[in-house]
C-alpha cells in the first residue's frame, strides 16, 4: 500500500510538473537534434531582464536555487536535473514564493550546450553531487564537465562546489592546481572557516542531516580559463563512504516518514 501510495504521489508531481510555468521540460528531439528555441534567449524570453544567469546542475529539491535567488533578486537562477519529482519541490516553492528570478529545466547535464548559447551564464553551482569516485567522466567537476561548462560560461566565470565528499574535494582541488586555475575560496570545512558567508549558509536538508551527524562541509569556488583545455589529475585518491553514508540517510528519512 505504502509502495502504491508513492508511485501514486510521484505521478501526481510528474503532471503538476507538465503546466508550471516555472519549469521547463524539453523534449528528446528538441535538444539531441537540434537546439533548444530558448538557446540564447533566456533573459529576453523567460526573465525579461539583461541580469546575469546562475546554474545549479544537480539541484535536487532545488534549496539552492530557491535560496540564492532569494538573497539575489538582482540576478537569474535556473536549477538544473532530470529528477523531475524532486526538481518539483523547488518549482512549487519558488512559486509559493513569488520568486521570478527562479525557474527549473529538467535536462540531463551533458545537454547544457544545447540549451545555452556560449557566454549566456555568469556562474554555476554545483551542490552536493555523487562523487563518481569509480568514473571520473561523470564527475560534475571532472574535466569532461568543465570544459563543456567553458563553452556557456562567460570568460573567468565562476564555479561554485560544495560536497561533503572528501574524495570529491581532494580530486577537485588537485584538479585546479594541475591546471593552474584560479581558486578563490578552499576550505576543507566550510562552517569552522567561512561561518559568517550568507550565500554558503544556504542548507540543503541532506546537508543539515550530514552536519547532525558530525561530517565537515568543503567548499571550493574557482574560475575557468577561457581557452585552456582542462586536463584530468593525475593522482591516486582514498575513496571515501559516500555510498554507505548516502544508503544510510536513505533507510534513515523513510523511517522517519514512515513514523509520521
């Protein structure tokens, strides 16, 4: 019954998703075979204004994307997943909100460049990611991702990561000093060195939850070079329990649900 009850609530969301005006669901073709018609266009078209544009790729519930454009109503956010009943929550609430500065795209990441022109995004948040640690080409940070984020971003754009991933903020960082890229924030634990920083004060709820439980949160915000190719690191890195502690919180939240 329970099982039922969620698949019903899922289907639910997945046809609220279909007509909020605040999130946007390209179809198959409109992105593998040709360019999105929003390409070039999203501060004309969607938030009619010049204000730069912020990404959040992975953004899950979409916290940070309703967050930052809270505290910034003098830009755009978009939180971008393919995770369309989790991306709901986030789209309900910037709408409960008022906020115009937030929409959604539900998108598989490697898409970006069929869906943003080159220079059309000022910054890009990256939240709380799966560290990959077994497959380098998926990692939101890996150089496969970064050079594609080099043909949106406009030039030294930023990037933003914060994980509690100690395998994922070790490659990362390595990754910045191998390629000689410009960090401006690398801190191994975020709440101990930068406590007073509003923007990174934004939680999302498995953030609060790693945090109950002790775990430190890095951060790392850096630039890309506009036309230096960005190489993998050559390194061996200690893989850490991402697996076992994201498992964990799993079976942990439905027990909790399960007792409300």
């Amino acid at each position: 019954m329970k099982k039922f009850t969620w698949l019903k609530n899922k289907q639910i969301k997945f046809a609220e998703m279909e007509v909020l005006k605040n999130v946007f669901q390209p179809k198959h073709k409109e992105i593998f075979q040709t360019d999105y018609f929003l390409k070039g266009h999203w501060q004309e078209k969607i938030f009619q204004n010049n204000h730069p544009i912020v990404l959040e790729i992975g953004c899950g519930k979409g916290e940070y994307t309703v967050g930052l454009s809270q505290l910034y109503p003098e830009k755009n956010f978009i939180g971008i997943d393919i995770k369309g009943a989790r991306m709901w929550h986030g789209a309900k609430t910037a709408l409960e909100k008022g906020l115009s500065n937030a929409v959604f795209l539900r998108i598989y990441a490697e898409m970006l460049e069929s869906v943003f022109a080159p220079c059309e995004i000022s910054e890009i948040w990256i939240t709380f990611p799966d560290p990959q640690m077994a497959k380098a080409r998926k990692r939101l940070t890996g150089s496969r991702f970064l050079n594609l984020y080099k043909k949106i971003l406009i030039p030294n754009g930023l990037i933003h990561l914060k994980t509690d991933s100690p395998f994922l903020f070790t490659y990362t960082t390595e990754l910045i000093r191998q390629n000689q890229l410009k960090a401006f924030v690398c801190t191994a634990d975020l709440y101990q060195e930068e406590g007073q920083n509003k923007i990174l004060g934004i939680q999302t709820f498995y953030e609060q939850q790693w945090l109950s439980r002790g775990k430190t949160i890095k951060y790392l915000q850096f630039s890309l070079e506009e036309r230096k190719l960005i190489q993998e690191p050559d390194i061996e890195i200690e893989k850490d329990n991402y697996h076992s502690e994201t498992r964990y919180m799993n079976l942990h939240c439905k027990h909790q649900s399960s007792e409300k």
